[in-house]
C-alpha cells in the first residue's frame, strides 16, 4: 500500500500525549496516528450502520406485518400457558 505523508496541526497538550504513547506502545508516531484513525473511522461506520439499521426497525409496521406480530405473541402466549400449566 502506498504511503502519503501529510501535515496536521494539533494541539500542543495532544501532541505530548501522543508522543507519550507512541513511546509506551513501541510506535512510530506515524503509526500510532494511523491507527488511531483507522480505529476513528472503523467506529464512525459502524455508527453509521447502526443508525441506518435504527431507522429501519423505526419504522412503523405495515398492516401484514402487524397481522404476523399479532399471530407471533398469540402463539408465544399459547406455548408459554402450555408449559405453565
């Protein structure tokens, strides 16, 4: 994989902490921004796929489906009184 070098500017109290890390975890600094935002966007994906997957069962239930919910707790009901009684 191609490697691109890049300049940001980050503040001086991050900086530190960053450097600090780098040398407890044995990384280059290099390596530590890469995988720090390799890990910020794996997370930012995985929130945009649960906010996609939320607004899906947010939806409100079309008449079939609620018919097949009805039918699914009735029957739940009945297997349960089954075993209860």
């Amino acid at each position: 994989m191609a490697q691109v070098k890049t300049a940001v500017s980050i503040d001086e109290d991050l900086f530190a902490d960053a450097e600090a890390a780098a040398r407890d975890l044995h990384l280059s600094r290099s390596r530590l921004f890469a995988l720090a935002l390799h890990e910020f966007l794996e997370r930012r994906a995985s929130r945009d796929m649960l906010d996609r997957l939320n607004a899906v069962h947010d939806a409100p239930l079309d008449a079939e489906d609620e018919r097949m919910l009805q039918g699914m707790r009735a029957r739940r009901r009945r297997i349960v009184d089954d075993q209860w009684t």
